[in-house]
C-alpha cells in the first residue's frame, strides 16, 4: 500500500514536471567542459535554466560552481562542443561576486555609476546614470548611505551595494558567486529574504536568479530547484526541487518540505 508521503512526493514530482513544460527558457548549456591545461574542471555539463525562477547550484569546494557562472557570463567559452545560449534577445546577465569589490575613494553612488558607463557603445549620460544608481541604492534600502565610503558601511551593507550596482544595469539575469558566504549568520538570513523580496518585486526587470553557495539550508529556503554537482571534474549530478510555497518568509525552516529536503541534500551530500 502507498503511503500518503510517497502520494505527495509523486503529486510534486508531476506537478513541477507540468510546470517546467509550461516555463519559457532563459540559459541553455549543452554538453559544456571546460579544461584548464590538463586539468578538466566541468565534464559535460547540460542544464537548463526557466525564466521566473531561482535556482541554486550547490557541490563540493573546489568542484567548478563558480567556474560555471562565468561560462554563462561568457567570461570563460566552454572547451568545443560545448554550447551556451540566452533564449532571447532581450535577455541581460548582471553579476554579484562573493566579495563586493567596492572602489574604496568612491561614495556607494559612485560605486554603482560607474559600470553604467563601460561596455556600453551609446554611453549613458550623467543625468541617466545617477537617476540608475539613485533607483538601485532604493531598492536595496540604501538611499540614505549614498554618499558614504565603503569604510563607512557594514559588510552586509557593502554587499547591498554590490547587489544595487549589478540591479543599476537592469538585467533579467543576476548571476550570483556565494554572495553572502563571507557574512555573519544574522546579516546572511536577513540578506537572503531582502534578496528574494528584490526578485519578487515588480519594480525591477529581474526575471531568474541563479546563486552558487555551500549552505544547504540557504539553497532550499530561496530556491526553486536546487543543482547538485559532483565532485570534480564536476557535472550536474541531480536537479532537486523545493517543495516550498512562495513567498518565502521567516520561520519556513519549520515547514516539512523544508526538512525533508535539507534531509535529502544532506545524504547526497555524504555520498559523493
């Protein structure tokens, strides 16, 4: 006889099986490697990433986690064969590293203007790029502290701002490197629901967010599919979803999908 878990898992199982049929694609990658002399790092990697949602890949230290984000920023082309494509013109890709990288003899406002005006062949004027910054620093709550210095902000607070530069850009697609992995477990929890609140806004452009990190229990309660990767050279060993309600609020630890799924990642995790 069936057991009513076994019922809700299937229920799930289908249900999100529906649903990605019904999604619109934002990243493709095909068959993607990536070698570093004779060091394979990425083994045939193939994943595909839905627009409207969060995505966490989790693995190993050391295994390639960050190495895939920059394949899909185009930092580094995959070894050949490998294929990455955005499914649609429109598509733009903003990054937050896990350090903010702050230019220190510039104010937060200036620190966020200034990518608005690289890369770029029909420059932004300068009324533009502060109504950008002005916009951004709003969004992550940091209007006020506009005209502070990085040495006058908190670690937490320098990562809001980092997170407001890669948002100025308005793209559909934030790529994240363990943005909060060098901070406090306080600033760290309250970080991850101002994140989620920022993609969940619609006063943004920010369509899908895919965030690398070590902590299980930060992948399940932000996410809505889970990557787990292998040790090196790394491949996408399972795609996990998180059978959490949206929006996400404090105290979802205590939700039984919650556990189960920390459970779960915990085995995989003791396995490899």
């Amino acid at each position: 006889m069936i057991q009513q878990s076994e019922r809700f898992t299937d229920h799930v199982a289908l249900m999100s099986e529906q649903g990605k049929q019904n999604k619109d694609i934002a990243i493709t990658m095909e068959k993607c490697s990536l070698s570093f002399g004779d060091v394979k790092v990425l083994n045939n990697v193939s994943l595909t990433i839905y627009k409207d949602e969060f995505l966490s890949i989790l693995g190993p230290s050391g295994c390639g986690k960050s190495t895939l984000l920059r394949l899909m920023l185009g930092l580094l082309p995959p070894d050949k064969g490998g294929v990455i494509s955005l499914d649609s013109t429109k598509e733009s890709l903003g990054m937050v590293f896990q350090k903010p990288v702050l230019m220190p003899w510039m104010t937060a406002l200036q620190n966020i203007e200034m990518p608005l005006n690289l890369g770029t062949e029909k420059k932004l004027n300068k009324k533009i790029r502060r109504e950008k910054a002005e916009n951004a620093l709003q969004l992550v709550g940091l209007y006020d502290f506009k005209n502070h210095y990085p040495h006058q902000l908190s670690g937490g607070m320098q990562q809001r701002v980092a997170i407001a530069r890669a948002l100025a850009a308005e793209p559909t697609i934030l790529l994240m490197d363990e943005p909060f992995g060098a901070l406090d477990e306080f600033t760290r929890e309250k970080l991850n629901f101002e994140l989620l609140r920022l993609w969940e806004s619609p006063d943004n452009g920010l369509s899908t967010v895919v965030m690398v990190t070590h902590s299980i229990q930060e992948s399940v309660i932000m996410s809505d599919r889970i990557a787990m990767m292998s040790s090196r050279p790394a491949g996408v060993e399972e795609m996990i979803d998180v059978p959490l309600p949206r929006p996400r609020e404090v105290g979802m630890e205590e939700h039984p999908g919650f556990f189960k799924t920390v459970k779960e990642l915990r085995r995989k995790v003791k396995q490899q």
